[in-house]
C-alpha cells in the first residue's frame, strides 16, 4: 500500500524572545536619524552628544494632536471644543511625561530678555512656574500667560519667593529685543519673570525635559502643548497644569508645598 502524502505545517516557527527587537531596531534608528536633520542641530556645544538633540526632537517634535486648550482631555469633549477659523491653527499637542530629574543639569546656553547669556541653573533656588510659548502667538499663548498671572495674583505676597520663566520656542523671531518689548508690554515684573531664547537645539531639549511637545505649521506658526509646568527649587518638575484657563488650586498648592 502507497504511503500517504507527508503534509507541512504552516505554522509559524517560534523565534527567540529578543527577534522582533532585532527587527525593530534598525526601523527605529531610521526614524530617529530621519527626525534629527529635520530640526537645528545644538550648534558648536562640544560637551553635549547629538544622541541627546535626536531624542529630544523625538520626544518634543511628535505626538498626537488635540484641540487647543484641552490638551490631555478626554476626546469628546476636545472634540465639542474645537476651535474652528484662525484659531483652528493653533491646535494643541498632548504633552509627553517629563523626564524626572533637575533640569538644570542641562548645559545649554540661553539668552534672557536683558540680552545676558546665562545657563538654566541660574534659575536655582526658589520655585519656577515655566510655560513655553511664541510671542506672536494670537489664540492660546495669551492664555496661557493670563494663566501664569492669574497664579501670580492668587500667590499675593508670596510671590516674589517664586519666579515665573517663558521660553520661546520661536527662536527665529523671538529675540531678546523682542522678548524684552513683550516683557514690557505684558507689564511682566523683572525681578520675577525670566524670558529666555535659545538655539533650536538647546529648545528641542528642554521641551523633551519638561515633556512639552510643538512643531512648526508654516511661517510664524506653531503647535504646541498648552502646559505651565512647577518646578521645585532644585529644578525637578513637581507639577503640570494642563490646558487652557484650569482650575490653578493644585498649582498653588504645589507651589507652596515646595516654596521657601
């Protein structure tokens, strides 16, 4: 009697744990070199490794969108809450989980709005409300500084023992010069307000810091994450506020929590 027909499975053969990784690497360190001459290099700083640039445009350069003023909300209501015209060019990105240490490590070289060159460091020694935004910015940037003055005015007397710091994340248009008219014309007090610019690359890595995410749209336009962040004298994110016009009491409370 003839032998049957030997069949095959077609079953997968299993792979050692660690395959698909293998697979996946070289995907990612493609996309990472991809992203990283998409966006300005740190420049000349010869202490910091371009691994750090790569990552920080990874981090702060994509995500999700949602709707201004909603960031990390729930959809729904993102979505009843769209803006819609001019201000539907100012849609928001969900911030990413920042990095849990100082950030004052970091040896980037900024700019304040007084043209003094100074490292984020110097910001050492009391409690900092920080927000990064674009001074041409017409629909959430005003907010979010209404936001920040609004925390300055609940904090009364106790205000001058904690700093408030903008970082332009338009570094092109926002000079110092220009920095220090807005300072003026937003009647921001000096001796607790810092506005800081910096190289593309030096922004790129704070934003990845502090979990902050943007991109460009076109000229003078930016998206970005509608988010003030608090941080303990020691330069450690402790707090986030999310969105447009929230609810500022866990902020204070943050900020008095970790105050002098």
């Amino acid at each position: 009697m003839p032998r049957p027909p030997r069949t095959r499975s077609h079953s997968p053969r299993p792979r050692a744990p660690g395959h698909a990784i293998r697979r996946l690497a070289p995907v990612a360190l493609l996309v990472a070199a991809a992203c990283g001459p998409s966006e300005a290099a740190p420049g000349d700083r010869g202490d910091r490794s371009a691994t750090a640039t790569t990552a920080a445009t990874t981090i702060a350069a994509t995500g999700a969108t949602s709707p201004a003023g909603h960031a990390g909300g729930d959809p729904s209501h993102n979505a009843a809450h769209a803006p819609t015209g001019e201000a539907a060019s100012h849609r928001s990105l969900d911030p990413a989980e920042p990095g849990g240490y100082s950030i004052y490590h970091a040896a980037s070289i900024w700019t304040d709005q007084t043209g003094t060159e100074r490292r984020l460091a110097s910001l050492a020694g009391r409690v900092q409300v920080v927000a990064m935004v674009y001074t041409s910015c017409a629909y959430a940037c005003p907010r979010i500084m209404l936001d920040m003055k609004r925390i300055e005015g609940e904090l009364a007397d106790g205000a001058e023992d904690v700093g408030f710091v903008i970082v332009s994340i338009d570094p092109e248009r926002d000079t110092p010069a220009r920095l220090a008219e807005f300072a003026e014309g937003s009647r921001l007090d000096p001796g607790r307000w810092t506005l800081l610019t910096a190289d593309e690359g030096d922004i790129l890595e704070l934003a990845a810091l502090l979990g902050v995410r943007y991109r460009r749209t076109g000229p003078g336009e930016w998206v970005h994450s509608n988010l003030i962040t608090v941080l303990d004298p020691d330069g450690v994110v402790v707090h986030r506020q999310l969105g447009l016009g929230a609810d500022p009491t866990a902020t204070l409370a943050a900020i008095r929590a970790h105050g002098p």
